[in-house]
C-alpha cells in the first residue's frame, strides 16, 4: 500500500494517488477507494488494476483536510494502508481507518 501527495499551486487541491501493492493486488479481483471524500459509497471509486497485480486511483482532493479511508478488496475485505498519516478507531469499535492529511 502506498499514498502519493502532489500538490498543486493552481488549484487548492492535492492529487492524491492511493495504491495497493502487488503482494496484497494479486490475490483480488476488484478493489474499492472508500472514504469521507465519496461519502464511503463502496462502488463509487473503483480502482484500476495494473498489469502485475497492484491497483491504484487518483483523486484531486482539497488541501487543509484530513480524510479517513479504506480499501475493499473483492466487495469483503477491509484493508488499510500502512503508510497513512495516522490511523483513528472505526464508529463501530471493531478496527481501525486509514487518515491522509492534506
């Protein structure tokens, strides 16, 4: 897993390129961007596979925020992403989410 931050001087946005690792990539099928910035719909942000195996997604998203995030692998399996800026609890007690501070 990994997050890429590319600010932009002409806009007050960052893109933001999230990708999952060809280790974790191989072994799904489909994999989701899920987030405060889509209102946590699972299918809105479907990621693009790559040709070895890892997925990725970029997104323009607006400098000054943080956003707390996951990935979904396959419709079922909750993944975060180890290099987020911090991690916080889930409502639900039972995880944790991934936070990108921008």
């Amino acid at each position: 897993m990994s997050i890429k931050k590319q600010y932009l001087k002409s806009k007050p946005v960052c893109k933001v390129t999230f990708r999952v690792s060809e280790e974790i990539g191989k072994a799904a099928g489909t994999a989701h961007l899920v987030g405060e910035f889509n209102n946590w719909d699972f299918f809105s942000t479907p990621m693009k596979k790559l040709k070895k195996g890892a997925f990725t997604a970029t997104l323009n998203l607006e400098k000054g925020r943080a956003y707390q995030f996951r990935y979904l692998l396959d419709k079922r399996n909750w993944q975060n992403d180890g290099d987020a800026d911090r991690f916080v609890p889930t409502p639900f007690g039972d995880s944790e989410n991934s936070v990108i501070a921008l």
